[in-house]
C-alpha cells in the first residue's frame, strides 16, 4: 500500500491565560510527544511517548478530535462526524496523564477500524491539554495536538486534478495561485511542482517557479503558490508540472494568463 508521508507532524497551540508574570529562564508547561507522526496500518496501536520537559507538574486530559488543512495549508480541528475523519476510531489510554517536572509517561494510541471503511488514508487529532494550576500566580495552559492517520487497506486511487491559476499581490510580493485537488484516497505530498513561463507571442521562456512542498489530503483542495519577479509582464503561458511518483503518472497543464 504506497501512501504519501505526512510533512506535518505535530501542531502546537498554546492558550496562555495571562502573559505577564513568568520571569527567567525556567519554563513552567513545556509538553512533547514522540513519535511526532503516528501511522497506524488497519486495525493496530502504537504507544506515544509525552514528556514535560517544564519545571512544574502538569496534569494532561488526552483527547480527540477532527483534522483537517485549509486551502494554504495551515491545520485546524473539525467536527468528528466529517466522512473521512478517524477520530471515532481511536482509543486512548489512559485519558490523563499526571507529569511531575522532567518526567515522561506512554500513551496507548489503537484504532479499531470498521469492516465497511473506505480505503486509503483517514485522518484524526489527538490533542493533549493541560490543566492550568491552581496554586499558579499566573495560569498557562498548553494544547498539543499529535496527527494520526489510518490507512485503511484495500484498492488505492491517487488522482489529482489542476484547476486554476490566478495571478496574486499579497504583501509586496506577486504570486502565481494554483488549485489542486485530490480526488484520490490518498494524501498526497506535492514537491518539486514547476511552472514554466513562455511569453504567449514567442514562446520564449521567461521564467521556472518551483512552490514549496504541499500536501493534499484525500477528497480536498490546496492552493500552491509560486513567488514571481516584478519585471514579467505582458501575456504569457503558464505551464505546470507535478512530476510522476510511484501509482501516479505526472500531472501537466497549461494557462494562458496576464502578469
């Protein structure tokens, strides 16, 4: 079962109830987990480990919920009832875990996946919150969330389709935006895409933009973006590439824009 590996492991959000009052160096709530990615194959368990690596002892709820990315990328937790979601799957043990300074624990992470689940890759959040200390002059309280994808077996389909490309001025700086989506099952990892910029007239080649790597998951769209220089103008050809990787054949397409 070829699945594309997962870039972004471990998100972080950190919810201080008051920012003033912490002095030095010493960090009250400094959570981990290892591993950062957590792939589980069918129905399996893998242990996690979480550290606190901070100077006071912390209490940790262990929780689930949805995952997702937006359109630029940026991750963020949905509702659990979404179609592709794996939250409902997991169990975790225990529920909380109680750290004292510099010490670790093992969480048991197990999927127990339905017998009609639809093949490829199904994704979920585990989130790790702490507690905020009562006995604290000032409360922090820190959420880490783990990623955990599913990969259910059975027929894989890895299926991208180009949709647009628009010309952006965000920030100073003046980008191409592609649309891509994933009609597969699959999440996808896009790296090395290149567009290929002709003036429309002449078919000379002005410009190569290679985007920054993206992933794609399965049943979604992401936008990748290319950084361009001031100087193109005019008419011009836009061509894009996503190079071939092992199941799928390389993607091409051309746009006729205006820089």
């Amino acid at each position: 079962m070829t699945v594309a590996s997962v870039a972004l492991a471990l998100c972080i959000f950190v919810y201080p109830c008051a920012s003033t009052g912490l002095s030095g160096t010493r960090t009250p709530v400094a959570l981990t987990a290892a591993p950062a990615r957590v792939v589980l194959t069918g129905t399996t368990r893998m242990p996690v480990r979480v550290t606190n690596s901070g100077s006071k002892r912390v209490v940790v709820d262990v929780s689930r919920a949805g995952y997702a990315l937006t359109l630029r990328g940026r991750p963020r937790i949905v509702r659990t009832r979404r179609s592709r979601s794996a939250a409902a799957w997991l169990s975790l043990r225990p529920r909380r875990l109680a750290l004292p300074a510099h010490t670790s624990a093992s969480l048991l992470l197990s999927a127990t996946v339905p017998r009609k689940a639809e093949p490829g890759d199904h994704d979920a959040l585990v989130l790790l919150t702490t507690q905020p200390s009562g006995a604290a002059r000032v409360a922090v309280r820190a959420r880490l969330g783990v990623v955990v994808v599913v990969q259910v077996p059975g027929k894989i389909i890895r299926r991208l389709r180009l949709r647009g490309l628009r010309v952006d001025r965000r920030g100073g700086h003046r980008l191409l935006e592609l649309r891509v989506a994933n009609r597969g099952n699959v999440t996808e990892t896009l790296s090395r895409i290149r567009v290929s910029v002709v003036r429309a007239r002449t078919g000379r080649r002005l410009a190569t933009l290679v985007a920054s790597m993206r992933e794609v998951r399965p049943h979604t769209q992401a936008i990748v973006e290319f950084r361009y220089r001031r100087a193109l103008r005019g008419a011009v050809s836009a061509r894009v590439v996503i190079p071939a990787v092992s199941g799928r054949s390389a993607v091409r397409r051309t746009y006729s824009i205006r820089l």
